[in-house]
C-alpha cells in the first residue's frame, strides 16, 4: 500500500488559519471525520492527546505528525494540512510547525498500513519534499509529491552495512510509545547522517509492526558502539560491554551527529548488563549543564506535586465557603460535611506536598531507587520545621547519594544481584538521608525558612506592594516555565507556613495574561484576524481559572511585544492585590476561590485583576502592528 492510498484530496487542505496545537489538532481530526475516515471524532481525538501527552509528535524542522491507533479508525488515513505562519506544536527544536501530518491508524492496522506510515516518515526527511511541500498551492499537487517520490522509490534504506569500503560501523535501535512515527523518522535521520560522515550503520526498528532489521550477535560484536534512541522499554541487556549511547527517541531525531560521533568514542566506559543503570540519564545531565540539570530534576518534582497542590487548595477553599472555622469541631460554625473536605485537602493532600516533591526530584536523579529516599527525606522536612527548602536539598540529597550508593555497589558478588534494589540500596539510603536530614540539613534550613517566613510576615506598606509587583511580574514572564515555577514554588511555601501574600500575588499575576489579551481583542478588534478572536472566550476562562499557559500561543508569535506588556499588566495586579489587603489562602483555583478564601477583599481582588488585565491589553493593543494586507485577506475569507 502507497503513502497516496492513504493521503487524498478529501483529506489534504492548503494553508489553515489555526492558531495553536489544539486548533490544528481539532482540523485535522474533522478533516478524517468528513472524509468518513473515522467514526467517533471525541474518541479519536482523546486518543491523539494521550500521543501527546508520552511526547510531542512535533518532530522539529517545521514539522508535526500526531497519530494514534484506535478502534474507531474505519479506514487507515493521512489526514494533512499546512500553515504559512507557522504554529507552535511544543516542536523538539522550539520552533513553529508548518506542515501537518495526522496519522489515523485502526488499533489492529495491517502491516501495509504500518508501512506505508514508516515510509511517509521516511520520506519528510528529505528536503525536497518538505520544500515541495511548503510551496505546493493546490490539492492535486501535494499528492503528486507523493506520487512521484514513491514511484522514485529513494527512501534510504534500513541498513548501511552491505559498502564494501572500511568504514567505521555502529548500530542503533529506535522505538517510540506508538511505533508510528518517531520510530522511522529517527532511523532516516540516523541514516542519513550516517552516511555524511562516512560510517556504516545498521538501524533495527522497534515499531507497531514489530521488530524489523533485528540486529544479529555479529552485528553487535563488529560495532564500535550502540546508539538506543527510544521511548519504551527495549532490550539492551545484549549489548553489554559495548559504548551504549541511550536516549529519547527525539534526540535521534534533532542530534544524530552527535550521537554518532558519541558511539564511536572507545574512551567511554562500556555498558554493564544488569547494572539498573541508564546511560541516558548520564548523558543528557551532561549535556545538559549543571544549572539545567539542577533545574530538570526540581521541576520533575514540582510537576508531580501540583495535582496534589491543585485538589488539596480547591478543596480548602470550598470548606472556607462554609465559614472559616467550618472544619473545627469545637467551633460553631462547624459542618461535618466541610471537616471532611478539609481532611482530604489540606491533611492528606497538602501533607503529601513536601514529601511528593522530594520523591520525584530524588527519582528523576536515581530512577526508582532514589524514590523512597526522597519520600523519608521530604517527611523529615515536615517533621523538621525545614519546608519547602528542606524538601529540595533532601530530594537532591537523597538522589546523588543514591547515584554514589550504586556505583560503590557495582562489584558486589553476583549472588547479591537480587538483593540490590530491595534490600541493599533502600536500606542505606533511606538510613543515611535520614541521618543527614536530622543531623545536618533540617537545623540550618528550619532556621532559614524562620528568617524567611519572619521577613514576609515584617512586609507592610510600600514594601509589600513591591513583593506584590515582582511576584506578579515573574508569573508572566515565561507563563509556565522556570521564572513562573520559582515564583510560584515560593509562594506555595509561604503559605504552607501560613502567609498567603505571595500566593495572593502570583494567582492574580498568573490570571492576568489570558484576560488582557482577549480583553486587548476587543479593545483592538482591528488588529486582529478573526481566528484569532475566537480565542476570546477560551481565554477568558482560562484566566479566571489561574491557567496562564492560555497566553503562550500569542507569546511564542510575538514575544518582544506580549512579554513586557504581560509582565508589566501582572506586576501591576499584583502589586494592587496585596496593597488593598487581599490575601487568598489557597494555592490555585483562580476567581473560583477568591470569594471562597478571602470574600472580605473579594472586590479588592478582583478590582486588582481588572485593573492589571486593561494595563495589560492596553499596552499590547498600542504597540501591536497592524494586520499585513495577506493577514487581512485571510480573515475576510474566514468571514465569508
């Protein structure tokens, strides 16, 4: 089956006015259901965010290809569109998508299917086609692309290994969650660059076809190394004693040279079989560099505690919505019903925070041997008075100390193999962080947090606006990434000592950006294209609900004019929350726990946000360029 069974003219569309991932993502999805490709558009849709969810399909050089496998596939499809301006797809290089592929496949898919998939990923490796591609203006030409590669039949070709020339050989495995696409087009890059760099390389695809091109015990033994670029388990206990390179299937994608020349590196220690150790981990902190090491692993843990920050702080504000002291038993305005959701958010859930938060920063360090570690370190932190900061030196602590524990038993007696991970590594870890945490971490970091909780607890008057602006301000600068994270990871811990300032500055911060730029849209309707309007409403919702990331879209296209006019507009709300008084004491919820927290300075609050939103879209709407005459046209077609 060809590439062009798949791709036809009732899926194929030119240029679409869509203006972020979701939307393009919803046109391609009703594409194949008015082409009766497939049956249930919210089911196939789910199933194509689940795929998004493991990792971006946003393969990077301006191209996307979400997918997905389900029951509800009638026929297997390509669904494809393109975007002249380009849109951003969270794409492995950062940089704005143009071409889209949707990959609709039926959960038992035939092998010819899964071919021809393969082969389509194949061939967008090539610049010619995604040149052709970029510039093709009608329907009947961008399947004569198509037509016209596969009738070439030049995709390069799984194996290097037959040139009878000397050059160095290696091999590689490449697999991702669906076996679709990052699958193959991994493999091509690797072949491809392979081949510039004059070296012999074998590739074995770990796809939803199963293995193909499976390397062979004489393949491995003649490899000067192994490059293993995947995102699912794969068998690499037969590659001991070889220069084993393993990383995310992405990186096969974005840095094959890179990882061709580290598998021809013979000053690298070679792969131990059985060792519960990941090369990848290794690798990437490497490359990485300290600063973004340090910050990957905090932020591991603070993405897994955020759920519990999330429920437990709602939960708080509905019980506030009985009266403040509704979960006091001895208090008349006690509610059973209230003391109940009280016990589940803030003493169950906000008393996993801490303890959640080490954990996983000690997982993503040591993997799985670090977790219960971290969790015994982060309940020392909240037994010790240290905190929030106790809880990330101890998930660091308990994570290196995991990594160090690892190396010193590598060469214990085969016979203790067994006892390693359930015996040997928790014992000491978990014995030797605890003794840290109570001896040397908790007595200077509870003193800390006191200094720390004294100083904002001191705030008052000029002062307190001033930490109202900065924290606002930080809430808009990357509109969830690390200036964002800091700000609101301080504030979660000043209220779990009991101030609620910071956290009252960062949820109004945070709430401004979606509301003034759909309050901006209207004020400046002129200056924007009608897909763009249809944003309006999204984004007011999701600004009332504390979801900032609703901003990024407009951000990531025009950053020098959104950020400082966001920045400014959050500043603002924020400063103007905590000098009015306001002081919402739950972690998240948006306008759904201001009158539940604080109805005494609801209005107060809300005046801020309103305030700091019309800065916001004032601002932008004045230094936002008017619409290009290709940008107007665009829309007055959308009108028509």
């Amino acid at each position: 089956m060809k590439i062009t069974d798949l791709l036809t003219k009732d899926t194929v569309s030119l240029n679409v006015d869509c203006v972020d991932k979701d939307g393009v993502i919803t046109y391609l999805v009703n594409q194949l259901k008015e082409a009766n490709k497939i049956s249930d558009v919210e089911k196939f849709k789910q199933a194509i965010l689940k795929r998004e969810q493991q990792s971006t399909t946003g393969v990077g050089d301006g191209i996307a290809i979400p997918h997905a496998k389900v029951d509800v596939v009638e026929k297997p499809s390509i669904s494809f569109c393109k975007s002249e301006k380009g849109i951003d797809f969270d794409s492995l290089d950062g940089q704005p998508a143009h071409l889209f592929f949707m990959i609709a496949a039926p959960e038992n898919g035939a092998q010819t299917h899964l071919d021809a998939l393969a082969k389509l990923s194949g061939l967008l490796m090539k610049d010619n086609v995604k040149q052709a591609l970029l510039s093709a203006t009608s329907k009947d030409e961008v399947i004569e692309i198509f037509r016209r590669e596969e009738s070439d039949n030049n995709v390069v070709s799984e194996s290097q290994s037959d040139s009878k020339q000397e050059k160095p050989f290696i091999v590689a495995v490449t697999a991702c969650p669906t076996g679709i696409a990052h699958t193959y087009m991994a493999k091509d890059a690797l072949l491809q660059e392979a081949e510039k760099m004059n070296v012999d390389l074998k590739v074995e695809t770990n796809g939803s076809s199963g293995v193909k091109n499976k390397l062979t015990n004489e393949d491995i033994d003649k490899a000067l190394g192994v490059i293993v670029a995947a995102d699912v388990k794969v068998d690499i206990e037969r590659f001991d004693g070889k220069n084993l390179v393993e990383v995310p299937v992405s990186d096969g994608i974005k840095r094959p040279h890179e990882l061709i020349e580290i598998a021809q590196d013979q000053n690298r220690q070679p792969y131990k079989a059985k060792q519960n150790q990941s090369s990848s981990s290794k690798y990437n902190d490497e490359k990485l560099g300290i600063g973004k090491t340090i910050y990957k692993h905090l932020m591991n843990g603070v993405s897994n505690m955020l759920p519990l920050v999330i429920a437990g702080g709602i939960l708080m504000a509905i019980v506030f919505m009985f009266g403040e002291n509704a979960f006091d038993p001895k208090h008349s305005q006690y509610n059973a019903f209230a003391a109940n959701l009280w016990e589940i958010g803030k003493n169950s859930a906000f008393q996993l925070i801490i303890p959640i938060l080490a954990g996983f920063i000690a997982r993503s360090i040591a993997d799985k041997p670090g977790f219960a570690a971290g969790l015994v370190g982060g309940m020392l932190a909240t037994s010790g008075g240290s905190g929030f900061i106790g809880a990330i030196l101890a998930g660091f602590l308990a994570g290196y100390l995991t990594q160090g524990i690892k190396k010193l038993c590598r060469n214990l007696p085969h016979m203790l193999e067994g006892l390693k991970p359930t015996l040997i590594y928790p014992l000491l870890t978990v014995t030797i962080t605890g003794l840290l945490m109570i001896y040397a971490i908790n007595p200077p970091a509870a003193w800390l947090n006191d200094q720390l909780q004294g100083l904002l607890n001191g705030l008052a008057g000029a002062n307190i606006i001033i930490l109202g602006i900065v924290l606002g301000a930080m809430m808009a600068i990357d509109m969830g990434g690390p200036f964002n994270k800091a700000a609101y990871v301080f504030s979660i811990a000043a209220l779990e000592s009991g101030n609620a300032a910071p956290i009252t500055a960062a949820m109004v911060g945070g709430m401004v950006p979606p509301i003034a730029l759909a309050t901006s849209m209207l004020l400046f309707k002129g200056k924007y294209t009608k897909a763009q309007r249809g944003s309006i409403i999204p984004n007011y919702v999701m600004g009332l609900s504390f979801i900032t990331e609703g901003a990024i879209p407009f951000a990531a296209a025009d950053p020098l004019r959104v950020i400082p006019s966001m920045m400014v507009g959050s500043g603002v709300a924020g400063g103007i929350a905590l000098g009015l008084g306001s002081n919402i004491a739950a972690p998240h919820g948006g306008i759904f726990v201001i009158f539940g927290t604080d109805f005494s300075h609801a209005f107060q609050t809300l005046l801020a946000i309103v305030i700091g939103s019309l800065v916001g879209a004032i601002i932008y709407g004045i230094l936002k360029p008017k619409l290009t005459s290709l940008e107007i046209n665009s829309s007055k077609n959308m009108d028509n």
